[in-house]
C-alpha cells in the first residue's frame, strides 16, 4: 500500500513537474519570441536611421564637391586675370624702360641697333644685308665703291642686294619722338 501510494504520489508529482516544466518552456519561448522581435524591431529602426544618415551623408558630399569644383574654378579664373594682369604690367614696364631711359649707357645699349655700324651715327635709310645686318644707305654704298665685301662678315656682297628696313626706320621714328635719340 505505501507502495501503490508513493508510487502515485511520484506519479503525480512526476505528471506536475513534467506540466510546469512545460509551461516554463512555452513562456520561455514566448519571452524569446518576444526578445527577437524587439531585437528585429531595433535592428530595423538602426537600418532605417543608418540609411537615412548614409542618404545625408551622400547629398553633403553632393553639395561639397560642387562647392568645391566652384572655388577651383573660381581660383582658376583669378589666376588667369592675376596672369593677364602681370603681363600687362610687365610689358608696360618694358615699354616704360625703352621709351624713358635716362641713363646714358642704358640708352647707348637700348639704341645700339639704330645706329650704322660704319659710321656709328643714327640711321636715316637703314637698309638690310642678306645676312641681316642692318647699315645707312649711303654709308654702305661707298663701303661697296672701294670693297666688294660686307664690312661685318668680310662675304662677298653686291649693292643690289640691300634691302629697306622699314622696321627698323619706325623704330628710329619711335625712339626720336620720344626724345630717347637725337636726330643728327
């Protein structure tokens, strides 16, 4: 007897641990249900935020590389009119050089060129050799009435191969209205 009723009361007990661990199990598993979705949930909300900052990120970037390419090409038309204006000032500083030297062996070695290498006066008719060298006319002409050779090079030259330097006569013109020369 004590038998039969220890054996059903471990029956019983058996039967009721076995139940409660069976509801334990189903709330466990409704509680991790629930853990996952609310795990599912967050991940989906930080997706969400990830995507709309990554979204944000992208139009920055966007707004910054065009600000970008603006100031280089900004900088590009700054250096372009700096560069325009350095030339402008470096030929009027040039020209301002040539036309108003005040130094006398500056001006000898400026208006070298408009003198005649024979007579070592200012040019009125500057002719050219075939070699380029410039002489007055009339110089060169009785050079070539005693000497069949250029008085530079020492070549054999004719009168009829004198030619008129018309740049070099306006460049004679420029230097003596400008005073930088005297006409002789």
């Amino acid at each position: 007897m004590w038998r039969s009723l220890f054996s059903s009361s471990c029956d019983e007990w058996e039967r009721s641990f076995e139940g409660r661990k069976a509801l334990v199990e189903v709330q466990m598993a409704n509680m991790a249900k629930e853990a996952v979705k609310r795990a599912e949930k967050r991940a989906a909300e930080a997706e969400k935020r990830a995507a709309d900052m990554t979204e944000s990120l992208n139009e920055l970037q966007m707004r910054f590389t065009a600000v970008q390419e603006k100031a280089k090409m900004e900088m590009t038309h700054q250096k372009d009119i700096i560069t325009k204006h350095e030339l402008t000032i470096s030929n009027f500083e040039k020209l301002i050089d040539l036309l108003y030297v005040k130094n006398a062996e500056k001006r000898a070695k400026c208006f070298e060129d408009l003198m005649c290498p024979i007579t070592s006066a200012l040019m009125e008719d500057p002719v050219v050799d075939r070699d380029g060298n410039s002489y007055e006319r009339k110089s060169i002409e009785m050079w070539l009435m005693s000497n069949r050779t250029s008085p530079i090079t020492r070549r054999p030259m004719k009168v009829e191969e004198l030619v008129p330097n018309r740049a070099l006569r306006n460049a004679i013109e420029v230097a003596i209205k400008a005073g930088n020369v005297e006409k002789q």
